[in-house]
C-alpha cells in the first residue's frame, strides 16, 4: 500500500484486521457493492465478481483494474454521499474506523458486512462469506482450496529462527499476538519474539528488542532503513544485525492485507526465514 503519510498508513494498519461479521441475505437480483476495505476489493476480484464492484476506496489499487473502479474517498474518510448515490445493496468496511460511518449506512437501510480476518484460516472464511453475499459461492470455495493446496505444499520447520517486526520507527512499534501478520510468521516457519504480548500492535522498549536478540528483523515501515538500526544503542550485537539478516523494500500489502495473496506472504516470508529448504 502507498498512502499519504506514516500517520494514516499506521492508523490503516492497526484497523484492518479489525470488527465482526454481519451478513444478511441480499436479494434476489444482481449484487451491487461498494468495498472500503483494499483487501476485501481484492477478493472480489479474485473470486470473478469485479462487475458487481461499483465503488471503492482511493487505496484499493490491486489488482491494477481495481484503480479504475469509482471512487468513494479515502480508506480513513470515505463519502458516504457518495456511496449511498451508488445505491449498493451491501458495502464491505471495517471497524473501528468504520463506525460511525456503518452506523450512519443503517439508517438509510444500507447492509453492512464488516470484515475482521484476524488470522490466514479468517481469510479463507472471509473469502467464503464474500462469495455467498456476490453468489460466487463455487468460485470463492475453489480459490480457497487452490490457497489451501499452497500452504501444503511447504516444507515443514523444525528450526525457528526469532523474528522482529518493525512497523513504525517513532514510535517503535511491533506486533504481538492475535493479530494477521503473527500467524503468517508462524506459518513460515518463525517465532514472533513478542507474540507472548496481549496487545496487537504495541509500542515496545528497544532494549527488550536486544534482550529478545532475533535472528531475522522485516523493517514494514516507510522509514525503513538499514543504516539507522545498526546504529541504536545495543543492536550491533543483535544476531539479524551480526549475519546480515535486516529484511527492507518487501511487499507490504502481502503481510497486512488480509487477502488472497496471504499465501504469497506466507511463501515469501517461509524463503526468507529458511532459504536453505528452497534452494
């Protein structure tokens, strides 16, 4: 994703695997839906059913044909103006940034789904649910299953090396437990050195980050930089720091979007962490 500013991009980043589901049966006609969410605007697409998609937010840019869909506003201030003007039978968003926005959608009677993948098996679901509400049912389970079938197919890790991740430089902010990009971790193979954390995103001491010494850093932050790191106090004799393994200019979306090309993410990190399995 590419926003305006560190600010937004962190607020986008802390809500998005945020909310609760709330589907309703949509009637018996050709669904017209508008997408807030850049990752439920890729499921759409993923599961054939883009021609239903008559409005989206300026941050849903993939796949490359989402760019030309309507424009609603920003993910953080969408129009509801606007929206409603497209006369959507359901519009996908998600909480908490969302809400006054959805509060305000129920009184011009307008269905909401909310979406809340907190982990890659939440994917797989929301894909599912999206594709009933559009009536791609067949379509959303044979893109599960075709993911399914690549998670498969990775090696199995009986070595996992420590992983720090970093999405914000001032603050020095990490992830802890139960939210998306832990369980992508997990999947690939690494241990989260603050996955013991009950906090989703929490502001963390860069001593705690020496004493936790992990084996691989992902910088997925806009001010990433290699050079400023090795220069904190105490994280020259960090093993990432020492081997080399400081990881910058990744894919964000694959790691925050909780979306079709989770897998990719997963793959992608899994290479990293063990590249000697994919030699």
């Amino acid at each position: 994703m590419r926003y305006s500013g560190c600010a937004l991009w962190l607020i986008m980043l802390m809500v998005v695997n945020c909310g609760v589901h709330k589907e309703r049966q949509i009637p018996e006609k050709r669904v017209k839906c508008v997408s807030l969410v850049p990752s439920v605007t890729e499921i759409i697409f993923a599961i054939g059913a883009e021609d239903m998609l008559v409005g989206t937010t300026n941050q849903c840019d993939f796949p490359p044909a989402a760019k030309e869909k309507t424009k609603v506003g920003d993910f953080q201030s969408p129009d509801i103006e606007r929206i409603v003007s497209l006369k959507p039978d359901v519009v996908f968003a998600t909480q908490p940034i969302h809400q006054r926005l959805i509060e305000r959608l129920a009184e011009f009677k307008v269905q909401v789904y909310v979406s809340n993948p907190a982990d890659v098996e939440g994917v797989f679901a929301e894909i599912e649910s999206v594709g009933v509400i559009l009536r791609r049912t067949k379509e959303a389970e044979k893109l599960v299953a075709a993911l399914r079938r690549r998670l498969d197919s990775l090696p199995t890790f009986s070595y996992k090396p420590k992983v720090y991740v970093e999405i914000s430089m001032a603050p020095l902010m990490s992830v802890g437990q139960g939210v998306f990009i832990n369980d992508i971790i997990s999947r690939a193979g690494g241990q989260n050195i603050f996955q013991h954390l009950n906090i989703p995103y929490p502001v963390v001491d860069p001593e705690a980050v020496v004493q936790e010494n992990p084996d691989v850093i992902l910088l997925l932050h806009p001010l990433a930089n290699k050079d400023e790191l090795k220069k904190r106090v105490g994280w020259s004799n960090i093993n990432a720091v020492l081997s080399g393994r400081i990881y910058t200019g990744l894919d964000e979306d694959l790691f925050f979007r909780p979306g079709p090309r989770v897998v990719d993410g997963v793959i992608l990190l899994a290479r990293i962490l063990h590249p000697e399995r994919f030699r």
